[in-house]
C-alpha cells in the first residue's frame, strides 16, 4: 500500500472511530420506527475483528448491501477497520449474486437471513470457501453457521477500499477499484473534515438515505454521514409517503432526490410545508431536464443543485453550490454546475485529443485526486462544453450515440424533441441493429394523456433531421430502471425491442 493510501485509510478509519467513541447511547440510525444507538456500529467493529481473528489476512469483505441496518453497521465496520468493501448486489438474481461471488472470491461474505436462504447463494459461498457473516437488525454481525470449514483466497486488496458495480446503464454492471486515497479525497471535496484538526461531533439531526447501498450513490453519502457524526434514516427504497414522513419528522436542512424522485415528488402534489425545514435538493445520477428543476423549484421555493459524477470517479466531481445558484441563478440553465475542489476539466477532439475551446462540444476530461490515473486526464464518455465561468454542461453520452450510416445521433436530441411534446412524460432512446446503416434509432415514451404514435412521429418531423428521426416509437406504461433510479437503456432495448429492429 502506497504511502498517501496508508494516511487516507487512516483518515478514513480514524475518524470512523472517532465519531464511534463519542456517545455510545446517542441514536445513529432509524428503520421501520426503530432506533439503533452509535453502539450498534462499535458492536459491529469488534464482531467483525473477533471473526477474523483466525484469519488476519482476510481483507476483503463482501456484503450484500441490502439498505437495512445489519448491512449498513458492516459497510461502516469494513472501512472503520481498515478493510476493503466488496459490495455485492441485492437487486442481481440467484445466478447473477453467485457468479459474482464465486467470480470476486471475497474473503467474507456478510448478508442477512433471507440471502443466505438462496441456495444459489450459500453454495458459490460455500465453493469460495468464504468466512460466513449474518446481518441483522437484532445483531449487527455474528458467525453464519455453515457446513464447510473456510478456506478464503486471502488475496491482499492492494490500495483498494471499496471494489464497486457501476450501476449498469448502458449493458452489464462493471466492477470499479476505488483507493482509499480517491474515496479520502472525495470526501474532502465534499467538504468534509477527515483530519484531527477539526474533531468530530454529533449532529442534532438524521439524513435520509434511500439510495442503494450497493451503489456509489448509497455508499458514498452512508459513508460520509457516518464519518460526519450525523444519524442517518434508513428506507429500503424511495416511496413519497414514506419519504415525506422521514422529512417532517428529522426536519433535514439537505435532501437527495435525482431527476426520477423529483418528478415523484411533484406529481405526488407534496404539501409546501413537508419542505419547511430543507434549504436546498441535492440531485445527481442521471441528467436532470432544466425545465423540472425549475417546476420544482417555483413549487416549493427550494434551489436544485445538480451534481455531476461517477462510480469510476468516486463520487461528484462537479456541482452546484450555494453560493453560485444565488449569482448565477438561470443564467446557466442546464449546467450540472463547476469543478469540486481538487479537480480540473476540459474538453477535448474525441480522434486528436486536442483540447477544444470554451464553449465547444467534445469529450469530457477530469483530473484530480479522486480520479484514477495518477495525475494524468482521464477521458469519459461524455459529450460536454465548458464556459468561460467554468460552468459545466453535458449533452449526452458518446458511447450511447447511435451511428446510423455514418451519421452520429446523441440519444439526448431525440429524448429532448419529444420531451417538448405536451403528452410525453419520459423518454428514452436506443440503438438498433441494422443491416444496412449499422444502428437506427428507436424510442419508448410514457405519456400522460394519450396520443398516438403515428402523431409523436409527426411531432418530430419538423423538429428532428430525416436521420435523427427513430424508426420506430413505443408508448409503454413505464421505463425499466436501476436500482437508483436511473433508466436503463438496455432494459429499455431488451424489453421493448428486443434487441433487433422493429417492423416499420
């Protein structure tokens, strides 16, 4: 482990137990109306340390990242004892769960009773021979009794704190190594305090969380609360009414809702006062149209703030603040915000790599801390400019672009036409096979008032080029989703396509 990992484990980990030693009866968590006092995490630092006495070797953990609390206690004990996080997904199938234990050989496996009740499950744990954990509510952690002796690959995990799955938008989830000095450095973008110069101390009031533990979006902010001394409220997953209960209950100065959640919101009609308490919305994981964050915001009276980010960069690595949405304010619609702290963007030719200029779209480039590659600009897949002002805008994916004959099509400008259409909700686009052209475009829409899809096609003549148009439309009751929340676009070609071109 390099010498800057050492110190940000350290960091992490000092100041996980930090907070861990300041008041053991306060509440640090609520679910399903129960409180969990900051000791349910200690008992889960000495549970998971007398576990693996036997084996001190073992640093590679894999939890099944179920939002509950026994998962959550071993995400916060893995990093407070220095250990590395292999998160494995609750939301996969029995084959697909399996295969990545088998494939990722943790050295432990921690999931609750219900997981370790798959037999596809207990039998790839048993064929890792991996160290068997239980998550609970009633024990944060405890031995999983099992038939086989372990036998863990002890492989060392390196530099790495966290080994993530992306959330799997564009086709099957990829696995992502984030270090403990990018996870470190994330945080401290974020603004929050890792070092001994400002101790911690215990916030008066609970964040929500409803993201996806599993997911960077989940991972990330469990973490950063954690570390932040704030309790944290617990759902499984984000239901309005249940949301909204938590909000005026822990009167939260911060909520989290990305561009799905948001439209929840609205369409739900929440009362004003349900926001009496929260000074601003943070929204990310997916582009947020303009014209939402504004319908919201004349709504309720409460700024957006857009992040932008990734699992491969550890989190946010641009973002509104505060301060810029009361000068900036409209004046530029539709950006996702600046650079965090620590990092550097620019745009660049996709063929030559030269940088472009202020205003000019191309690839989007990052460098920092946070983001791998030590130093050097890390390319993304992203279609971006950048302003004079430093304001950030994203106008869709490169590798989601659709190349019919030669003709590159950004799925965003097909969405975007018919987002305008007063009768579409959402929208989204997708390549399909073609003998001829390679890739034509085809899209599925959910309306809220009916119209056909002859006339959506109609709509787009005189809005899109005759190679932008899609072949073919599909009005559907609703668009398939991740886990946290994001359309995916390969559920939307496998379920509503099927993966070949339509009949026209």
């Amino acid at each position: 482990m390099s010498d800057d990992s050492r110190e940000s484990d350290s960091l992490m980990r000092r100041r996980i137990r930090a907070v861990l030693e300041l008041d053991a009866t306060a509440t640090a968590l609520t679910f399903r109306g129960a409180a969990f006092r900051w000791s349910f995490y200690s008992d889960a630092v000495a549970a998971l340390d007398a576990s693996l006495a036997r084996h001190p070797g073992a640093g590679r953990i894999g939890i099944v990242l179920r939002n509950r609390p026994g998962p959550l206690a071993a995400l916060i004990a893995t990093v407070g004892t220095g250990r590395a996080v292999v998160t494995l997904s609750p939301h996969l199938g029995d084959a697909g769960l399996a295969q990545d234990i088998v494939d990722l050989a943790p050295d432990v496996v921690v999931a609750e009773d219900e997981d370790w009740a798959r037999v596809a499950v207990l039998a790839a744990a048993e064929q890792a021979g991996v160290i068997a954990l239980r998550a609970g509510s009633d024990r944060a952690l405890a031995a999983q009794p099992v038939s086989w002796r372990p036998h863990p690959s002890l492989r060392h995990p390196g530099d790495v704190a966290v080994l993530m799955m992306t959330s799997g938008t564009t086709g099957r989830p990829k696995r992502v190594e984030l270090t403990h000095d990018r996870m470190a450095a994330a945080f401290l973008a974020g603004g929050l305090a890792l070092d001994d110069a400002q101790p911690p101390h215990l916030g008066r009031r609970a964040d929500i969380l409803w993201a996806p533990l599993a997911h960077i979006s989940g991972l990330y902010f469990a973490l950063a609360t954690a570390m932040d001394g704030r309790g944290i409220a617990l759902l499984e997953r984000f239901e309005v009414g249940a949301w909204v209960e938590l909000v005026r209950r822990h009167r939260p100065g911060y909520v989290r809702l990305p561009p799905t959640a948001l439209r929840m919101v609205l369409e739900a009609d929440v009362p004003d006062e349900a926001f009496a308490s929260v000074r601003a919305v943070g929204s990310g994981t997916a582009a947020l149209p303009p014209e939402l964050a504004e319908a919201f915001e004349d709504r309720y009276g409460v700024p957006v703030l857009t992040n932008y980010g990734a699992t491969e960069f550890a989190g946010a690595i641009a973002g509104w603040t505060m301060k810029d949405k009361s000068r900036w304010e409209r004046r530029k619609r539709g950006s996702v915000g600046r650079a965090r702290t620590g990092v550097e963007l620019r745009v660049v030719d996709g063929e030559t790599g030269a940088a472009l200029p202020l205003g000019a779209v191309g690839l989007l480039e990052a460098r920092g801390r946070q983001l791998p590659g030590d130093g050097a600009w890390q390319r993304t897949t992203d279609l971006a400019a950048i302003d004079a002002d430093g304001f950030l805008f994203i106008h869709g994916r490169a590798d989601d672009a659709i190349n019919r004959g030669g003709f590159t099509i950004p799925p965003g400008v097909i969405e975007e036409a018919l987002l305008a259409h007063p009768a579409v909700d959402e929208a989204s686009a997708v390549a399909l096979p073609d003998p001829k052209l390679g890739e034509v475009p085809a899209v599925a829409v959910t309306l809220v008032r009916p119209v056909t899809e002859q006339e959506l096609m109609e709509y787009l003549t005189s809005r899109l080029t005759s190679y932008q148009r899609p072949v073919a439309i599909r009005v559907v009751t609703q668009l398939p989703r991740t886990p946290s929340l994001k359309v995916s676009r390969a559920l939307v070609r496998e379920h509503y396509f099927n993966g070949t071109r339509p009949e026209e």
